[in-house]
C-alpha cells in the first residue's frame, strides 16, 4: 500500500534539494510531481486539483525556518495538507445516551461489509463494549450463514430470521431483542448489490427510517480508486452516511480512496481493514496515514501492535537479559512468534520510519524466509544448546547434527551461531543506549527487533545478497573492512 505513491513524493522533494527558498518558479515541478502521484494513486481528479492547489498556496512565499532546508519545508506543507484532506484527527464510534447504539453497515457486494461487520465488533469488546450482530442481507447466498460463522469465531450472538423474513423487520426485531438483553452496541449488515440500484437504495432507506441508526456506516473497498470517490457521493447523498470503513488497504491499494472518501463526503474514516483475519482492523488516524504515505513510518501504530501481544513481565525480564547478554535462542524463538502475531515482516517494516522504501518486497520475503530456516535450525537443538549459544560456537559436530536435523548445510548452522553472538552483542549495545526511550533498547518486549539488526541470522549480517537491491560484486582485488551500519539489507 501506497508504495507508489511514496516514491513520487520522494522525486518531488528532490526536485527542490539544493534550493535555498521555495519560490514560484523553482516549486512547479515538484507539484508537478505530487500531482502525478495523486493522479497515478487514482484519486479523485477534484480532490487532486484542489489538493496541489492549497500546497501551491501555501508553499510559495512560506517562511523556511532557519536550519531546516526547503525540501523538507515542503514536505511538512504537503504532509499537512494530507491530514487536512484526510479528516485531521480520528472520530471514535459513537455512543447513544440510552439503549444500543445502532450502527447501519452499507456498501456494494464484495466490499466485505459482513467481515467489516464482525472485525467491529471484536474492535468494540478492546473497548468493553458487547455487540450484537443483525443479519438482513438475505438475498446474497450464505451471507446469513457466513455472519454466524464469523460470530461464533468471536464469540459475539448473531440475530437472524432466516432468508425468507422481510429486512426491514429483521432489523426492528434484532435492535428490540439487542436493547432487551442489554448489549452495548447492535451492528446491522445490510445487502449489498454488484452496482448501485434503487431497489437497494429503497430497502436501506426503509430499514434506517425503522432503527434509526446512530452511525451509517459506508464500507468501500480502498482497491476501487476513484470509484470510491463516486460511491461515497451517491451513498452519502441518496441515504446519508456518517462515517466509512475502507477495506482491503493491505492489498494493491494504491491509495487514493484514502485520500478521496473524506473530501467528497465531507464524512471522516472511521475504520481501515488491514487483512482478512477479523482482527485486522484499525481505527483510522489520518496524521499516521499521512506518515505512512510519505514513507515516514508510523511508529504509534506498531507500539500499539507490540503493546496487544507483549506481556509486561516477560519484557522486562527480556530487557535484563539484553543487558547481559544472555539473550538465548529461546528467546529468540519467543520474539519471532510474537513479530508473526503483530502481523507480516513486510507489515511491520513498512511502521519503522525510514524502512518503507529500503527494502523491496523480494527482500522482505527472503527475511520472511530466512527467519523459517533459522527456527527450523532452532528447533533441531537441544534445550541446553538453546538455552546456551556459546556450547555450539566450538563445536563442529553439534553444529553438523544440528543441519542433519534441520536439513540443512553446516555452514548454513555456523552462520546462523556467528551472526547470533553478533547480534548479541549489538542489542545489549542498543539496550544500553538506543532504541526508544524507556522501551528497553526497542519496542515494548521487541528488544531492538531480534536479528533484524545488521539483517537477520544466517542471512549475511546485513551484507545485500546477489539478486537485491544494492548488491555489486566484490572486488578482488580490495575488500573494504567498513561494516554497514542500521538494519542494512536481508
């Protein structure tokens, strides 16, 4: 997501390097370049019009403050405007004063508004807030079905009257019985259609006239562009929206629904899916968004990640043998499990400000790859070996039982000891002095993200592999000694 989009912003800025103000005439090509961005990330045409407009106003004449360069002046102006097309700060789900608070769920077919429908209501219970679920779509087949089995997943009741019941009453019945038993919040899901039609148009309005939602909920699928843009407009101005859910933004979304839904509805996003697991939606904060789309990472967002899954005592306990250097494969395998409940490598890269455009997607699947071979050789160890490293760092024989096992090469189990003890050493480093503060050299538990300093091991200690981005061959006649710094290359 918004990979694209990143990189035509990062052309733009390179376009005023090396200027000493930002005037008239040296800032037309760089909002040349936002304006293709926008355009090629399939926002609205209006949107990108008014959208390079205010960034001209703004830019032009602005007052570069002292020790900060003109690109960079540049970038704060547009990553402001981002926030402001985008709805400047997040609106929480609302609340009614007394009995549930009904949320109307709308959209086309193949949205995945039943999904959207029960990722809401897994995101209520974070907020100590029961739901109960309504299912009137009975026209599109198993959709009731589909909504049972997603409320049996997660453990929330399902209210249904089969296919053959009226929808409108099925949603009067469902928010009577959702107030008698006392839940917090009744989510309809409404049917949808492959197009806009007034027969769907009909039945929404008739069903929002019979509940009377506190939230109208549109949810669009961020894939569909500038569709997004004109689906919002017709939803919002034939029944009334309040809010949107945009889903799909882990997959080929360039962007540009993100960008469009709020300025032509005037509606904020309330909600973004970010894969299929029902866990995998995020209330939606447009100052993060915008940092993700001018690749500057989004740290919150993975501190709250990191946060959900870590268990305090263990990150303390973590954090002292960090500092001792004790940290132990074990351990090791304890953080590379937590990473894969916090979401892809590839997701989690994308979060760190300044990795969102280092790493190709082949590099990010070879790390994938590489941290399965290393548990694999883990998994082939003993508990003394794994409690204790140094046994394996003299000791060819284990180390050649150890390949037998994982099936693998002894050199591929030497590398993996080598490049551990290193890593070691440089968390215990960044444990004593890096990382962010008071989170332990890293992130809460994440102790500076194991092995992905320097790359990961038994990937080359951050060395780019032939085939990636930034490998040359070496030279035979010089090898320079000077060690890579960051987290290098997989």
């Amino acid at each position: 997501m918004f990979e694209a989009l990143s990189e035509r912003f990062e052309s733009a800025w390179k376009k005023l390097r090396g200027q000493d103000k930002i005037s008239e005439a040296n800032v037309q090509e760089a909002l040349r370049e936002v304006r293709r961005a926008l355009l090629e990330a399939d926002a609205n045409l209006n949107v990108v019009k008014d959208f390079v407009e205010e960034v001209r106003q703004k830019a032009v004449g602005a007052d570069v403050v002292s020790g900060v360069r003109p690109d960079q002046q540049f970038i704060k102006i547009v990553y402001d405007e981002l926030v402001s097309v985008m709805g400047e700060e997040n609106v929480p789900l609302a609340k009614a004063e007394a009995g549930p608070t009904v949320v109307l769920m709308a959209g086309l077919q193949g949205t995945g508004k039943t999904t959207a429908s029960a990722k809401l209501a897994l995101q209520l219970r974070k907020q100590e807030r029961s739901s109960m679920l309504v299912a009137t779509d009975v026209y599109r087949p198993a959709a009731v079905d589909q909504l049972i089995t997603l409320g049996k997943q997660i453990d929330v009741p399902v209210f249904e009257l089969g296919t053959d019941a009226n929808p409108v009453e099925i949603a009067h019945q469902g928010i009577a019985k959702a107030k008698a038993d006392g839940v917090d919040v009744a989510i309809v899901d409404t049917a949808g259609r492959l197009q806009i039609d007034q027969d769907m148009m009909g039945e929404l309005a008739q069903i929002k006239d019979a509940i009377q939602p506190d939230e109208v909920l549109l949810v669009v699928d961020a894939m569909t562009g500038q569709e997004a843009a004109n689906l919002t407009q017709t939803f919002h101005e034939q029944i009334g929206i309040t809010g949107a859910i945009l889903t799909k933004m882990d997959g080929d979304s360039r962007g540009g629904a993100a960008l469009s839904v709020r300025r032509i509805s005037g509606q904020p996003i309330k909600f973004i899916g970010v894969g299929e697991k029902v866990e995998a939606l995020q209330p939606f904060y447009p100052e993060r968004m915008a940092s993700r789309i001018l690749g500057m990472g989004d740290v919150l967002t993975l501190v709250e990640k990191a946060q959900e899954e870590v268990d305090l005592a263990d990150a303390e306990q973590l954090q002292a043998k960090i500092l001792e250097a004790k940290f132990d494969f074990n351990d090791f395998l304890k953080q590379t499990r937590l990473m894969k409940n916090m979401g892809s490598l590839a997701g989690i890269m994308k979060l760190i400000p300044g990795m969102s455009n280092k790493l190709s997607s082949d590099q990010l699947q070879q790390g994938e790859a590489q941290l399965k071979r290393c548990e694999a050789m883990i998994n082939s160890m003993t508990l003394q070996e794994r409690r204790d490293p140094d046994l394996l760092a003299n000791s060819p024989s284990r180390r050649r039982r150890i390949a037998k096992g994982a099936g693998y090469g002894d050199k591929d189990v030497s590398k993996l000891v080598s490049d551990f003890q290193k890593m070691r050493t440089m968390m215990q480093q960044m444990g004593q002095g890096g990382g962010l503060p008071g989170m332990g050299g890293g992130f809460p538990g994440m102790g500076g993200f194991p092995g992905m300093g320097g790359g990961f091991p038994g990937t080359g200690g951050g060395r780019p592999q032939p085939g990636f981005r930034g490998y040359s061959q070496p030279s035979k006649k010089k090898k320079s000694k000077k060690k890579k710094k960051g987290f290098g290359t997989l």
